[in-house]
C-alpha cells in the first residue's frame, strides 16, 4: 500500500475484478488441493524502467541503481524531504524522471516505480507523475489508484471515471463506483450502490452523508454544512465541492493546489497555488510569471504586493530601464525572499538582470540573483568582485576555491568540498565501490539538506560526493544556495 495517507480508497485490493468479499465471510475449504494461484501483473517492459527523461537529458549513467535492493531504494526516496535547496531538488527531479535500468533485484513488483510516483505526488507534481503512470495505471491496483487521484486533483475525473468501468481488472470500492456512475448519468445505479455499500459496512457513515448529498441535494436543503474533514482524498475535496461545500487546500498537502490551478478558481485562489508548486519546483517559473502579470492586482497586502512589484519590475525590465529597475529591484527581491520563490524569479530573470548597467546596492543585488540563475557561471566570469564575500562566491560558481578565505562556517564547508585535498568518506565509498551510485546520491540528497540546519561536516561530505561522481553544476549551484538563500532553519 501506499506510504501517501491521503489517496482515495478507488480500488479493492487484492480481489478478483468487480467481486468484493463479505466482511464477516468464514473462508470455507473446498478440498485438499492446493489453492489457485493468483498473479497479477503489469504487461510491457518492468515499471522501474518507466522514466520521462532519457539518459542523454540528465546525464545520470543507465546503471544508476546497480546492485541496491529495491527496498532500499524505495525507502530512501519516500525520506526525501521536500523542503531542500532548488538545486538538490532539481536533481530529485532527474532521479524520479530519469529513464534507467531497474535494480539487479527489481521482480516487476515496481517498488522503485511507486515510490518515485508517491515522492512526485508529495511534491505537487502531477503532471510528471500521470505521464508516468499513463501505462501501468489500468493494468494494476496500485498504480491506478495514484492516477485515479491524480485525475481527481487535475480535473480528469470524466476520464478516469470511464477508464474504470471499461478496465474489468480494476474493482472499485463503493464510493469510487457512486461517483463514476454519478458522474456517468446513471444516478439510479449509484444509489443503489451507495445503499448496499452502506448494508455491507464498506462506506463508512461520514462518506455515506457525502455521498448522499452528493447524490441528491434537494432533500438536504437547510441543512447545516458538513464537518471540514481534516485530512480528505481527493475523492472527498471533489465531492465537497461538488455539493457547494469547497475546502481550501493551503493547509492540505501541496498536491491539492493544483485542483486550485483550474480556470474555474479566482486569480487569488490560483495565485497562491502557483506560488506554493513553485516553492517545490512542481511548475515552471514562466507559470507563475503568468499569473503575475495576468491582470492588475485587486487589493493591497499579501499576494497583491507581489503582483504589483513583480509588475513594476517587469515593466522596467522590459523597457531595459536602468533607473527603473534599480528602483524596483529591492522591493520586488524582499518580496520574493519572503515567500522562498528567490530561485524561480532568478531563473526569469537573472542573466538578463546582470546585463544592465547597474551600481553600487543595486549592482550587487543583481550580481547574487545571478548567481541562483542556470547562467551563473557566466555571471560570475563577468564579474569584478567588489570584496566582501564576493570573491569567495565567484570561486564556488567557478569550483576552484584555492587560496581564498571562507567568512563564516558554511562557507568552509563548502570550501572543504571544492578542496584538492577532499575524499569520499568512508559510507560513500563504500556505496561507489559496490556499484550503489544511486543510492549514494540519495542519501547525499539528505545530508546536504539536513546538514545545513546542523552537522556541516555532511554538507561537505554531501556537496564532495556529487562532485565526485560528475554531478558538478549541481554542487556548485548547491553551494552558491546554502550562502545566498535562509535555508538553515
């Protein structure tokens, strides 16, 4: 079962198609032989195979995984914490949508498969996620039920629906049969089912109340409204919506902002789910800026003060405007600081920014936004370091370091790593000799993370290993982040 706790119950599992066990049945014996075997299986290449993105785009070898178990495996990319700097997370990224070869242990269980879903799933990226379980999705239970809920939160219920009733592999529960019929017309078929899945004891009494409001909401007219379930499905936020009761989603998992993405949501609604998928790298920054400038901005305070200085800035940014973009510059940068989007709003607009004639503060603020760009590289060689940290900066986007004094502690740890003299510890080469890269990487994913908020000897170790191992923009961008960005705490 899924480690996620808030995906629907869509499916029985395990049982054969469409049949559902009695709670109270006794299994009976039919004869001394021995019982039927019942398989179940995925057709087509091993769902650890699945991958969106090819060996030639991410740069990872197809034999990331090597000799690691599965479960291994498994468990360390559903610890990931979703909260770590934007280049680390890029490279989670790679590592879930990359195509490569299943582990030497991999059987077609597809434990490495689900568990890259579930880690996507918990980063609100869902359109990643339903690309991936596109195949698998209809040929098994555990795979269906992520792209059942997936569909829900994008607005595909209407073919996730159909894909159910014409799929005779997959055996819905109760609630998810009431829906789909519901939402197929068949409201007399619906009823019934809720009835009997009621008799039975297979819908529980809140989901029954839902379900029956859901079914017919003149005979609950006046009624008060629901209880606000604390942690819904997606199955529950569609049906709560669906009977005029809609949840706001900023206190549920991230996954749920992108129901709020809909057309169908107000510009503030969608603005605020953008800006929290953002944080997770889970859309573009081009989406956002969309959003920003999509219309003026309604009111003042919160997410209006961001629409209108990111609005101000872009105008001046467009009108190549030196005055004007110094102005604009600091208010729009605190504002982005404020809601952690300092990496998407230099991904817009970093390369371009250190292009302009700019001075003093203003040139300086501009010099670090470049920094957290994909051209920081460039940004630094064009650079003459006015002191202070500067110098020490522009040797981390260069990756040589020599000579120059780190100004606090995570500065030296970050020079430890870039130094001729760093090696491996003892646990990552120990992985890189047994062939277990992947692994490696993963569990370098979380020291650096956790390191930054206590022991810097293992963001030195962390940044070194993805050095080691030709991961060298991501540890440089890594780097340039844990001085530039408060993500220590």
């Amino acid at each position: 079962m899924s480690a996620i706790d808030w995906l629907s119950r869509t499916v029985q599992t395990p049982g054969r198609p469409g049949v559902v066990a009695l709670p109270d049945e006794k299994p009976v014996a039919k004869g001394a032989a021995p019982a039927e075997i019942v398989t179940t299986t995925i057709d087509g290449p091993n769902p650890d195979a699945i991958g969106l993105l090819p060996v030639s785009t991410t740069g990872l070898p197809r034999d990331l995984w090597g000799s690691s178990t599965s479960e291994d495996l498994a468990r360390l990319l559903r610890e990931e914490r979703i909260d770590t700097l934007p280049a680390i997370q890029s490279l989670l990224y790679a590592l879930l949508l990359a195509e490569l070869d299943p582990p030497a242990d991999s059987d077609g269980r597809g434990l490495v498969y689900l568990a890259r879903i579930d880690r996507l799933l918990d980063l609100g990226a869902l359109d990643p996620a339903l690309s991936m379980l596109e195949g698998p999705a209809i040929q098994a239970a555990e795979p269906f039920r992520r792209w059942f809920d997936v569909a829900l939160l994008t607005g595909q219920e209407d073919r996730a629906c159909e894909v159910m009733r014409e799929t005779p592999e997959i055996a819905p529960t109760f609630p998810a049969r009431v829906f789909c019929l519901a939402r197929g017309g068949d409201w007399n078929a619906a009823a019934l089912s809720l009835r009997t899945g009621e008799a039975l004891g297979y819908v529980t009494p809140e989901m029954g109340e839902l379900l029956s409001r859901f079914l017919d909401p003149e005979l609950y007219e006046g009624e008060p409204p629901l209880p606000v379930p604390s942690r819904p499905s997606p199955l529950v936020l569609r049906l709560m919506e669906a009977i005029g009761e809609p949840m706001a989603t900023t206190t549920l998992p991230v996954a749920f902002a992108q129901s709020d993405l809909r057309s169908n949501a107000g510009w503030k609604t969608r603005l605020e789910a953008a800006e929290r998928l953002a944080r997770t790298g889970a859309i573009e920054a081009n989406r956002l800026l969309g959003l920003y400038t999509e219309r003026q901005a309604a009111a003042s305070g919160g997410v209006w003060d961001r629409v209108a200085a990111i609005q101000r800035f872009d105008t001046a940014m467009s009108a190549r405007d030196p005055a004007a973009i110094a102005a604009a510059l600091p208010e729009v940068w605190q504002q982005m600081e404020r809601t952690e989007l300092e990496v998407p709003f230099a991904t817009l607009y970093g390369a371009e920014l250190a292009k302009i004639p700019l001075t003093d503060a203003a040139g300086a603020l501009a010099f670090r936004i470049g920094l957290l760009s994909p051209d920081y590289e460039r940004v630094a060689r064009d650079r003459q370091p006015l002191g202070g940290i500067e110098p020490f900066l522009i040797g981390v986007a260069r990756g040589n370091l020599d000579g120059i004094n780190p100004p606090d502690p995570v500065a030296g740890a970050v020079k430890a790593a870039f130094s001729r003299g760093a090696r491996l510890s003892e646990t990552y080469a120990r992985l890189v000799t047994e062939k277990r890269l992947g692994e490696a990487i993963l569990i370098a994913i979380g020291d650096i993370t956790d390191g930054a908020r206590g022991d810097l000897r293992d963001v030195t170790a962390g940044l070194y290993l993805l050095r080691n191992v030709g991961l060298e923009s991501v540890a440089r961008r890594a780097g340039l982040e844990l001085l530039l960005l408060e993500r220590r705490g």
